[in-house]
C-alpha cells in the first residue's frame, strides 16, 4: 500500500475550474483501487507554524501498488481533463509514503 499526501495551492479565482477537474479526476480513484482518505480545505489561522504557505487543499490518498497509481495517472478519461487542472493549479507538492 502506498500513500501520497497533496498540497495543493491554486491560481487566485480558479476554485470553480479545480472543482471540475476533482469532479473528474476523484471518481476515478475507485477504477484503480485507489481511496480518498482525507480531503482537508485549510482556512486562515489553522496553522499553527510552519514555513510553507497554507495550500488550498491537502489531499490524502491511497493505492495498493505504484502500479495502480500509475495507472490512475496516465488514465485517458483524466487526460481529457488536465488543461482544467493546468489552468487552475499553481503548485503541487507530493508526498509519497507507506504505513510504518
């Protein structure tokens, strides 16, 4: 099993085109056994210290094999979808783990 932690920090004013790419990227999890375990919508004053910047949301996610997270990836239905992710998404930082 692996785990893979999203910031993810979004253009100002783009909230409406990121929700349409989840609406289409997050369904697909279940096609490659992948689960949303957490999704966190941060607002201000919820972090405590920190040097990085408060990202829109943190996405927790998980998959039975690289392989499966590969596939989810590279899976033609989101593809379609990216220049909506593109458009709307400044930065992402991938934190990839397993379960100790």
């Amino acid at each position: 099993m692996i785990y893979l932690t999203q910031l993810i920090y979004i253009h100002e004013g783009q909230q409406d085109i990121f929700h349409q790419f989840e609406d289409v990227a997050l369904p697909l999890l279940d096609k490659y056994q992948g689960k949303l375990l957490l999704r966190i919508r941060p607002s201000q004053g919820q972090v405590i210290a920190g040097e990085l910047e408060s990202p829109y949301e943190v996405h927790l996610v998980s998959f039975p094999s690289q392989a499966a997270f590969d596939g989810f990836k590279q899976d033609k239905e989101r593809e379609r979808f990216l220049h909506l992710k593109d458009a709307s998404v400044r930065k992402v930082v991938l934190i990839q783990g397993m379960s100790l």
